[in-house]
C-alpha cells in the first residue's frame, strides 16, 4: 500500500494529483510529530503562556476577542466555537474536495505553528486514510477568518456531531465513529480555533481546479489543431520565426506543439486558396499561451499556499511568542482563481468560436456539416449550446475577489470572497470540458469531408473518438453525441496517447 508521509518538504500540485491517482494512504513523518507535540506542550506546559490573556487560546473569538475565559471552560469554548461556526448552507460538496480539505487541513498543522494535539491529527489522518468524509457545504465562507463555516463542518465529526459520507452513503458522525470503535474527541485550547482558521476550502478547490486546468489546456490545443485540419489551416502562423520576436513562454510552447500535432499531416501540407485563417484559428499562440503563463502563476501561488500555515495565532515555540496575524485571509489565492476562471473561459471563448466557423459552410464543408442541410439541420443547434456555455461563463468570471462586506461587528472589515471565487471556478471548469466536447463533436465531423488524411497523431485520437461518438449521417438526438463527446474529453488519457 502506498503512502505519502506528511512533512515539510515542498508539496507540489503534482504530488496531489499522484496521490489521489494511485488512492495513497497518509501518515505523518516523525519530524512532523515532533513539530506538532512540540508547540502542544508549549501551550499545555508554559505557566507564563497560561497567565496571558491570548487571542483564541483563552478568549472569546472575533469581536468577542476581549473577554476572558477561565481555564476550566477552555474546552467548552473550542467546543461551542465549532458548533456555532457551522453554518453552511448550499449544496453537499464533492468528496474529492473534502478528501483534499482534509490533506490542505494536516498538511498546514504539520507545521507545528498552530498548537493542534497529535491525536487531533491523527483522528484527521484516520477519516482520510478510511474515506470518512465529513460533510461539507458550499456555502457560508466569506474566505478571510478563514473558511470558517466549511472547516466547521469539516471539524464536526472529531466532536460526534455533524454527518459524514461514507460510500456515498450519508449517516450520522456518530454512527460511524462508533462503527469504527473511535472516541469523541475533547478538544483543548487553541484546538477549534486551528481546525478552523484556514483556507483549506479554497485551497482544496484551486488545488481541484488546478489538475483539470492542466488537462483542459492541452486538450484545447488538441482539439484545436483537429479544428484546423478540419477548416484546412494554413501552418504559417505557427512558424517559429513568428514567436521567437514575441516570445512569452506559452505563446511559444502552444505554436511548437501545434506544429508537433500537424506534423506529417497531408492536409496541412497541402496547397492552400486562403492566405489568412480566422483569428479564432491563426491566433491559438496568442490565446491559449496566455492561458499557459496564467496557469504557471496561479500554479506556482497556490502551492505556496498550500505548504503555509494558515491558521491564527502562530505559536512560535523556539522564539517563544504566540503572535496574532492575518495567515488565514484567502486574497493570495482569491485573486488567483479569478484569473484562472478568466484565463479557462478564453480558452472556451476560442473554442466556440472555430466551432462557429467549422459549420458556416465555408471552405468546401457542407453547412451544418452534413451531406443534406435543410432536411437535416446536424450541427447548427451544438453551437448554439457552445455559445450559451461561454455566455455563462462571463457572468461566473466576474471577480469575486473585488467584493468585500463588514462582519463580526466590524471587526473583520475586509474580507476576500475566495470562497466565492472557488465555487465558481469550478463552474467554469465544468463549463470549458464541455465546450470543447462539442468543438471536438463538429472538428471530427469537419474531418469527414476532407479527401486528405491528418496526422498520425491526430488520427490515432480521433479513430478512439469514433469507438464512442459515431458520425453523424442524419439528424439524431444530439444531446446524446454531445454528453459522449464531453465524456471522451474527461476520460481520455493524452499523454498515453502521447499527445502531451
């Protein structure tokens, strides 16, 4: 059995997305362990830090911040802080996010800066390694004194409250804790305060959104170059030379590898009419390698999000201070995923745009892309599907992360939105996966008319593509086609098929 052991060594979004392929199991190093006990004694043992009046540790929290409370009711308080912080609402979020809340939440406390005990951990450790997954809501995070409501719910089961999913079967945290012979965990000072200032939320859906980006950036350049085959594109546009006087990184990757994709293609070699293409066609570089650089920017900041301690006050054993900060406000990483909604929907915007083209009845194809028009109206009504989605996709990339409101009496007055940010970033994923289905939909139908052959690389996808989504003769239900095509692009492995 695998297992990635927590520690302080650079966790990578590649990393994540590796663990979550080959379903790893979690343990914590041994330097992490003693981290963590380390700043657990700290608080537990030190009569000076016992006679302070500490943020969290003995008080009451956010504009509650000045009144005191005794010590034999610090257990209370992270308890009642926990139940009275969960207040989510909205919809039941995906496993998998809460799988990597849940990796983002250890991972931050490994540190030994929040003051967790090691069993609070390792009941967290317990609940990933045996696919206990709290239950978790989509809404109710303002992303700045952290996602305090979803890490609510997230902490509920250590207490035997809440309700967990198990299975995909939803049933009472304390039902399964007794299941699996596990005690109601009472958590100390410090404890509820650390579970629940974090941005482990909107980490865990930028972390999500981040390994599908990857995906639906190179299928963009995939589908693209089969779009050009199909709208029988001139290659010039792709010329080293052009890239090399505008040499922005993506530009000149996305240029490379659509000539890596065309390469050997008779149709793209043969004699071309036309002496220009469409933008949406000749301006791929330009495009998706701005998309490529935004993607690398929001990959590069969300990983140092996610190796950051994230939680308030950072207990620093060695310098002998509990300091009260501002680690658990999201705008690092709200920012970021409104640009990387933005950077996703252009690649979308693009798409439906060779979409358009591919079935206007230019270039010797067949308007609507089938041998009959008029009886049959084949590919007309998918574009108008493509042009709603990216539609919606410009409401959904207004940025959250512009938008702020007053709370806890005006104590937190400035908040990220982050949350916000995330949810919606996820949307637009979705959004993108299906966009390109049906570019992918009308590009292999486009291809059908041609009497020159594409590139092996390219035809070796495309004869995959036909074992799922048939040619189109006549009018059918193209609902169907469309959920088909959208299920390859999600399925498909491109870089075993060695188109990466």
């Amino acid at each position: 059995m695998a297992i990635h052991h927590i520690n302080t060594s650079h966790l990578s979004i590649d990393t994540i997305s590796s663990i979550l392929e080959s379903n790893q199991k979690l343990a914590l190093s041994e330097d992490s362990k003693a981290a963590i006990q380390k700043a657990r004694h700290y608080l537990d043992d030190n009569e000076a830090v016992k006679s302070e009046v500490l943020y969290g540790i003995n008080t009451g929290f956010g504009s509650l911040y000045n009144i005191r409370i005794s010590s034999e009711k610090l257990s209370e308080l992270q308890r009642n802080l926990v139940l009275s912080h969960a207040c989510g609402t909205g919809d039941q979020i995906e496993d998998v996010l809460v799988k990597l809340m849940l990796l983002l939440k250890i991972q931050s406390l490994s540190y030994g800066h929040s003051g967790i005990s090691l069993e609070v951990v390792e009941r967290l450790i317990y609940f990933y390694n045996h696919a206990i997954f709290p239950v978790v809501f989509s809404q109710g995070s303002l992303g700045a004194s952290g996602d305090l409501a979803p890490l609510a719910h997230l902490s509920l089961p250590l207490l035997g409250e809440g309700e967990v999913c198990v299975n995909g079967d939803v049933k009472p945290a304390a039902e399964v804790l007794q299941a699996h012979d596990l005690k109601v965990l009472e958590l100390q000072s410090k404890e509820g305060l650390a579970l629940l200032n974090g941005t482990q939320f909107m980490s865990a859906h930028a972390v999500y959104a981040l390994i599908h980006a990857e995906k639906l950036i190179d299928l963009g350049d995939v589908i693209s170059a089969v779009s050009m085959e199909g709208f029988d594109c001139n290659l010039s546009p792709f010329d080293a030379l052009v890239h090399q006087v505008r040499p922005h990184e993506g530009q000149v990757e996305t240029a490379k590898r659509i000539l890596n994709l065309r390469q050997n293609s008779p149709l793209a070699q043969a004699p071309k009419k036309h002496v220009q293409d469409p933008y949406s066609f000749r301006c791929i570089p330009q495009v998706h390698g701005a998309s490529k650089d935004t993607y690398a920017f929001v990959k590069k900041t969300v990983e140092i999000e996610i190796n950051s301690v994230t939680d308030n006050p950072n207990i620093f054993v060695d310098e002998n201070k509990i300091i009260s900060g501002g680690n658990f406000h999201g705008q690092p990483i709200a920012l970021p995923m409104d640009y990387l909604a933005i950077a996703l929907a252009e690649i979308a915007n693009i798409s439906e745009r060779r979409t358009y083209q591919l079935v206007s009845g230019l270039r010797g194809l067949p308007a609507f892309l089938v041998e009959t028009p008029g009886l049959n109206s084949g590919f007309m009504i998918p574009q108008y599907t493509a042009a709603s989605i990216v539609s919606q996709n410009k409401q959904y990339c207004t940025p959250a992360s512009i938008d702020s409101i007053v709370s806890s009496n005006g104590q937190e007055d400035h908040v990220s939105m982050g949350a916000n940010s995330a949810t919606k970033l996820l949307k637009v994923v979705e959004n993108v996966y299906t966009v390109l289905g049906i570019e992918l939909f009308n590009a292999s139908q486009a291809l059908y008319f041609r009497e020159e052959k594409t590139s092996d690389q390219l035809g070796a996808m495309l004869k995959d593509f036909r074992k799922e989504v048939p040619l189109v003769k006549n009018d059918k239900l193209m609902a169907t086609e469309i959920k088909k095509s959208v299920h390859f692009c999600k399925q498909t492995d491109l870089k075993k098929g060695h188109l990466i």
